[in-house]
C-alpha cells in the first residue's frame, strides 16, 4: 500500500515538479509587478493573470500526458486542458490540468495501440496528425462542459473547507498527517500535488497563499537534527548531525532528516508540534508565499516571501525549529540512539560484503561496472548529493571509469544493473530496474554501504586480474612473443600527429587504414565506419571524435585496437562540431568498455584533449597503451 502510495503521489508531484522554474517565475513577477509589489508596474503586472489561468496549466498537462503517452500525449494534453481552462475561467485549472493531461495522454495511447499495424502504407503521417486533432477536440469539448465545471465545483468545495479551517483556527491540525506522509517520502507529492494548486488559488485572491509554508518550513526537521548534534550518545550519529542540518536548512533537502527521526519514530511528536507551533503563528499573523519555494530551503522561503514580510518567514521558521527542539530534546536524551542506529542498520545488513569469498560471477560484474544510479523520489535533491557523495568516495579509492548518476526512482533508466536508494524506497527501486542489484541506505550523509560499496568494487577489480590469469594460462606461450612493455591494442607507429585538416570521411578513412594495415580490421569494418556516422555522430565534444564501426560489422574485427590521429586546425565533424583528435576504435565486448573508459578518464575536458595534442607520440602512447 505504501508503494501504490507512493507512486501516486509520486505521479502527481511529476506533472509539477518539472515546471517549478514557471511557477516561480509566474511567483517573482507577481511579487515584483502587482500593486502592492516590490516595483509596482501595472503593464507588466498584466502577465500575472495569463500565466496562472493558460501557461502554468497547460505546462502541467503537457508534462501529464507526456508521462503517459509519450510526445503525442503530451500535444493530447495540452489541447485537452485548454477546454479545461476555458470551461471555468473563473478558477485556476492547475487540477483540472492533472486529470485531464494524463487522460489525454492516456487515450492517444490507447488508440495507438489499437490501430497499430493496421494502417495502409503511405497513410502513416495522415492518421498520426488527424488523430490528435479529432480526439484532441473531442477531449477539450469534454473539458470544456464536464470537467472544468466538476473541477471549479472540486475548488469550491476544497476553498469552503480551508475557510472553515482557517476561520476556527484548526489549519494547524494538517501538520498531523503532513509530517508522518514526510517520512514516507510523500513530500513532494504533498507540497507539489496538493499545497501548490490550492496555493495557486490562494495567491490570485490574496496575493500570497499559506499553503507554501505548510510543507515547505525546514523548521521541523532543523529541531530534531539540532537536538541530536547536542544531546545524541552515539558519536557517529552526534558528528553527522551538523552537516546533516546544513544541507536540510540552507540546501533544503528534507529527506536527509528522515533517518534520523525513523530511529526513534517517537520523534514525529517533535515535528508535528514544531509544524503546528509555526502554523497557528502563520494562521494569527497572516504569513504566506507569493510561490512554492522549492526546494525547501530556509533562503527559497526568503526569496519568494512578499515585500516586507521576510522577517515574519524567518520567525516561522524559528518558530518551528524552536518547539520541534524543545520536543525532541528529552526523547533523544533518553533514548539509545546506538541501539536504534543499529536497528536502522540491520534492515540493509544482507548488504554487507564479506571480506573473503567473493564468487567469481561477482569480481566479473563489478569489473566491468561503469554506471551507478543514486535514485531518490525526485531524482533531484536526495539523490543529487549521494550521487556526489559516492562518486567522490569512489574517485578517493581510485576508482574514477564508475559514472554515478542520479534520477527518480520511477524513471530508473533501462538497462542499469546497479542502484543505491533510500530504504523506503526499495520496493520502487526494484519494479523501476527490476535485473539490478538494490543496494538500500538509512543515512544520506554517513551510509556506511558507502563503504562498502567502494570496498567490494575494489576487492573485485584487483581479484578479478588473477582470475583472468589463471584462466588465459594456457595462451600463455603466445604471450612471450610481446616485447616487454609493448602494447598490442596500441602500436606507436598508429599515432599521426598534426595532419591538415581534410574532410570528416577523409579523416575516417585515413585512420581506418592504419587500423586495416596493421591486421587489426578488414576494410569492410572502415565501410562501417563510415556508416556509423551516418546514424550517430561520433564527436562526443571535448575537440574529440572516437570513430567505430557499426554493430553488424563487429564480425571484422580480428583483434582489438586502436589508432590516434591529431589535427591542431580542426576537422568538421558535422552539427556543429569540431574534432582535433580523433581515436579509432576497433574492439567489443568488455574489452570495448575498457578502451572506452580510459579514453574518457584520459580525456575528461577540452583542457586535457588540448594538452594531449602537445604530446610527443611516445608521450600519447603511454598514455593510451
């Protein structure tokens, strides 16, 4: 249940989240523009309305339907959500939006499906374009006279119920469900999917909503990271709580507070009541945002506070950290956060690796691994800092070929065979990459399966080169024949340096022939080459194009290697690009990965490509054999 949850909210929260930067562009200039703005100015105040009413939802149901149904349902989306628009022009249709771009995308979907393989040759373009046109249409009528009214009706009723709420005082009372959802990592889809349309709403009438200060507030979180850098027993979980609070307050990564409350989940009490504390302050002195503030950063909040009231902000900001620390205080002086560090832990102890007694499956899988992904709910703040928290402890070790990526947890890209998450998360790690190895944490900041994960890819790749030794010993006359120090992927008399530019086919073929001369390739695979440009330009910027031929000319490969030609003035390489060094590689499988990643370490930058070009053959074949 807590997964489908998630997904849901997480679902909702993904037609917002990509177009923040339109809502807080919409927020500035109504801060800025509106009559009791920071720079009055009446003809530019005039975008206020537009934006909110037309860009902001189309925006939302564009992204809805493309979520669903790919490029043509986002079009659906997008032309279905202006019936909602214009069937209630007295609201809004931030909502309306929600339902109606997924539908769109939804039933553009369906009929694609349904028509698929049936349609006459030549005729592809005509129902593709007319489709969308026709059901388009039929889709905004419907939003135009059902769903934009059902939805104004939706509004109506959710405005009468926050009347009622802040007229009675009771709007505190959501802190007792916000906070719990926090913790599940409903946040986003709370603020986003929730808080920020009803905000919408709030904003056009009053010109500031409470709504942006009800999830958005770091002070909740701030006072339980303080009272466990004050008063925790355990050293690890004292010394990690400073930096923890940096990053929830300034940076406005919520989600680095979570483990620390789920160690003693009494500590919810102590959210809830800093939550509380600073909504009934919110409530009395009428404190609110001219726009979602995201992420949830204390100088977010500042920003998009209105004229003159970024003092009130910052009091229900300390209002909250104060009462949330007063709370959380005594629980965390009496309880054994060892013990509960530990319980924590054990959750993800199947994760630890033993120091012997790798299997021979494993050294082989983390040898060749080069992508990580960090996944979080959103893919970009949780996961943002693991992600360069990994990779920096990867690099310290001497692994620097591991690219360690973050996404969302439900756009886990295909194909990754490898990812670290949130615990809470596990579940949707393993439907998103469903082949991968999980490897779940408790704690951003200080994950011990940092470590280990770190250690175990180490351990691996320095096995891994005595297993390959054992298995080549029978080859192993055949190796004598080498010069002591020569390289058989790399020869120096295959690396040219300063050649006049010539034609981008003139360079491959060039380079090709080295390769073809020396018993590396047969001339087909250069005619492979030459095709592969024809569907994926191989200048992959930096001043470098790494030529290859394609998949069905692997065949013609007789052994791997490679051929490096330098040209100081430049070679057009077409869209745009301008290649001096080119690396012509013939090889596949892992070997293929291998002269990948070290072309990649060897040239992270046009800097460091510009330095090779300086080289001496003797220079750039060491760094390349």
């Amino acid at each position: 249940m807590k997964t489908k949850i998630q997904s849901f909210g997480r679902f909702l929260s993904g037609m917002v989240m990509p177009n923040i930067g339109a809502f807080i562009a919409w927020g500035l200039i109504t801060a800025l523009f509106i009559e009791t703005g920071w720079l009055p100015n009446e003809k530019l105040a005039t975008m206020v309305s537009p934006m909110l009413s037309y860009l902001l939802p189309i925006l939302i149901a564009y992204t809805g339907g493309k979520m669903v149904g790919g490029q043509r349902g986002a079009v659906m989306g997008a032309i279905a959500c202006v019936g909602v628009v214009c069937g209630a022009p007295d609201y809004p249709m931030l909502m309306g939006a929600m339902v109606m771009g997924p539908v769109g995308g939804l039933v553009i979907k369906k009929f694609d499906q349904a028509v698929e393989g049936k349609i006459p040759n030549g005729f592809e373009m005509l129902v593709n374009n007319f489709s969308i046109g026709i059901l388009g249409m039929l889709l905004a009528i419907v939003g135009f006279y059902l769903i934009g009214p059902f939805m104004a009706g939706v509004l109506i009723f959710l405005s009468g119920g926050v009347d009622i709420l802040v007229s009675h005082g009771l709007l505190p009372l959501v802190s007792i469900f916000v906070e719990p959802a926090k913790v599940l990592f409903l946040n986003n889809a709370i603020n986003h999917g929730i808080f920020t349309p009803l905000g919408a709403q709030q904003v056009e009438t009053a010109g500031k909503s409470i709504f942006y200060m009800i999830e958005t507030n770091p002070g909740p979180g701030a006072g339980v990271l303080l009272a466990y850098w004050l008063f925790a027993k355990d050293r690890a979980t004292k010394d990690s709580a400073p930096g923890a609070l940096i990053v929830h307050v300034l940076g406005g990564i919520h989600e680095i507070s979570f483990p620390y409350i789920l160690m003693n989940p009494i500590l919810l009490l102590a959210t809830i009541g800093g939550s509380m504390a600073a909504m009934f302050y919110n409530v009395i002195f009428n404190v609110g945002l001219v726009s979602p503030a995201s992420p949830g950063s204390i100088l977010a909040l500042l920003a998009v506070a209105p004229r003159g009231e970024q003092i009130k902000v910052l009091f229900s900001f300390l209002i909250a950290t104060g009462v949330s620390f007063v709370i959380a205080m005594p629980i965390v002086k009496l309880s054994n956060s060892q013990e509960s560090l530990a319980k924590a832990t054990a959750e993800v102890a199947g994760m630890k690796v033993a120091s012997s007694g790798i299997n021979q499956e494993t050294i082989y899988d983390l040898k060749a691994l080069k992508n990580i992904v960090f996944a979080c709910d959103a893919g970009m703040g949780s996961s943002a800092m693991g992600a360069s928290v990994l990779k920096k402890k990867l690099q310290e070790a001497g692994i620097s070929d591991i690219d360690v990526k973050h996404y969302s947890v439900s756009e886990v890209p295909d194909g990754v065979s490898f990812v670290v998450c949130h615990q809470d998360l596990a579940d949707r790690a393993k439907k998103s990459a469903p082949n991968a190895r999980i490897v779940t944490i408790s704690n951003f900041m200080n994950a011990p399966q940092y470590d280990e994960i770190v250690s175990e890819i180490k351990a691996a790749r320095e096995a891994a080169p005595e297993a390959k030794k054992a298995d080549a010993a029978p080859a192993a006359p055949a190796a004598e024949e080498k010069k002591a120090g020569e390289s058989d992927v790399l020869v120096k008399k295959n690396i040219i340096l300063n050649n006049k530019s010539v034609s981008k086919e003139e360079a491959i073929r060039a380079i090709g022939k080295l390769l073809v001369d020396d018993g590396y390739v047969t001339e087909k695979y250069v005619d492979g080459m030459i095709e592969k440009e024809d569907v994926f330009n191989t200048a992959i910027g930096n001043n470098l194009a790494i030529p290859h031929g394609i998949e069905s000319v692997i065949g013609e490969i007789k052994k791997p290697g490679l051929a490096i030609m330098t040209y100081p003035d430049g070679v057009d390489w077409g869209d745009g690009e301008t290649v001096k060094l080119v690396i012509a590689v013939a090889s596949a499988g892992d070997d293929h990965v291998e002269i990948l990643g070290k072309i990649a370490t060897t040239c992270e930058s046009e800097e460091a490509v510009d330095e090779i070009l300086k080289k001496s053959v003797d220079e750039i074949y060491d760094l390349f054999k």
